[in-house]
C-alpha cells in the first residue's frame, strides 16, 4: 500500500479471501488445519459472526501464499491503476534488463527471497539487485530482504521511449514467428489483420474499442496473476494495433502495359 491508501472493510477482505480459497483450490478445512484453529472457528470467521483480528487475516494471507498487500489491492481497488516510468527510469533498466525482469517478479506479488532462490541467486546478488532498484527509485527497502513496490498496476512503456524501442520490436518479431508456427495444436492463437477508408468517427470508435478490450484483459491478468496459483495459469501474450493515418503500401504490378 502507498501512503494515503486505506484498508477495505473486513468483510470485503474476507469475500476476497473466498475467492482466492476458490481459484486456488483451497478448502476450509485444509486452511484450518494449516492455521490450527478448528473448523468452526474458521467458519465463524468467514461468516462475519466471530471475531476476526488482522493478525488472522494476515496468517491466511501466509496460508494461500498472497501478501497482505496484495489482498487490499484486491479488494478495494477492483480496476487496477497504470503507471508509467521515467525517461531516466526506462534507461536504467533498457541498460540492465536483469533488474527489469527482477523488478515485474516483485510487482507481481513475490517476495524478493522466493525470486532468489527459484532463480539460483546468491545473497550478496539480491542485495545488489535490491540496492540498484531502489536506486531506481521503484522500491522501497525493509529489514529481512523485504520490499514494497512504490508503483502499482498496469506498466505502460512511454511512447517512443527506451523501452518501447528496445521491447516492442522484438516482442512483435517474436509473436509473428510464433504465430506461423505454434508449439501446439492446443495453443489458442489468432492472427487478424485488415484495413479500409472508414469515416473519422468509426476510426476513433475502432481505437476506443481495442483500448478497452487491451485494458480489460490486462487488469484481469494481472488480478488472475495475484488469485490463482501459478501451476494453473498459463503464460499468454496479446498485441493490438490500429493506425489510423498509415499509408497503404502501393499495389504490385500485376499487368503489363
């Protein structure tokens, strides 16, 4: 949570606490057993009639494996913000994309330690990449090799600036070769493409309808990304574009003169 914020009433907590139970395939008695309290305990607690201290909201946090934070993004803010970064911010990690990659792990919700040791990092190197973001100005460190992400929500390269030059490129490069050859018959892909003269009010009609969609899809990635556990989500990339002022390409030369 960032300054200012505050924390929803209990009761949109623990109705996100169900949800999360739900999509993780939690049950309650598994999540008593884990909290060693009994059953009904834990279901007085989810039914608003026992007594429900943040303490315990943060111990099934622990449980399902989803910070604290991450459960109040969850339920007071159902329509994830955007951020951008600095020109400077950009350039700083365009020149180190390690630190990038390390930076999207811990705004996605895990916790500096579980990013080193799924990734073979040794101590000193987490405190190296800890220390170069927060040089960056992107987290804010605490004692224990924790962190809090100072921004939040969906990443929005500037336009035109170092990242977009550096990722967008290749990213589209990639997507076209994976397209024409995916690695599974069972990968859900879709290539479209067209284009025409339409009135100038069907072309911001066209630009506001993919923006809403491209939006839509992200905060849901990004809420599926906190909710579910990551063995049953599966690794997805879209791209949308729209150019309203393009100029076709001339035609072939199809006959002679």
């Amino acid at each position: 949570m960032t300054k200012g914020d505050t924390v929803p009433e209990r009761a949109a907590l623990i109705s996100t606490l169900r949800e999360i139970m739900k999509a993780r395939k939690v049950t309650a008695a598994a999540l008593a057993t884990n909290l060693n309290v009994s059953p009904q305990t834990l279901k007085r607690l989810f039914n608003g009639t026992g007594d429900c201290p943040l303490e315990r909201i943060v111990a099934i946090c622990a449980c399902l494996g989803v910070s604290f934070f991450d459960l109040v993004d969850l339920a007071n803010k159902p329509v994830a913000e955007a951020f951008e970064l600095s020109l400077e911010q950009e350039e700083a990690f365009v020149a180190a994309p390690h630190l990038l990659e390390f930076f999207y792990r811990l705004r996605s919700g895990e916790q500096p330690a579980d990013v080193a040791h799924k990734h073979g990092l040794s101590a000193k190197a987490l405190q190296r990449y800890l220390k170069a973001l927060e040089q960056i100005g992107v987290i804010e460190r605490e004692t224990g090799n924790r962190c809090r992400v100072l921004v939040r929500g969906l990443h929005n390269f500037v336009k035109d600036g170092p990242l977009a030059r550096r990722y967008m490129r290749r990213d589209i490069d990639r997507m076209l070769d994976y397209l024409g050859s995916p690695a599974s018959e069972n990968d859900q892909c879709l290539l479209s493409g067209s284009g025409g003269r339409v009135a100038a009010a069907t072309a911001r009609e066209l630009v506001r309808d993919l923006k809403e969609i491209s939006d839509r899809y992200r905060r849901r990635a990004q809420r599926d990304r906190t909710v579910f556990a990551e063995k049953d989500t599966v690794p997805v990339r879209w791209m949308l574009t729209v150019a309203t002022a393009m100029p076709n390409h001339p035609m072939e030369k199809i006959f002679e003169i």
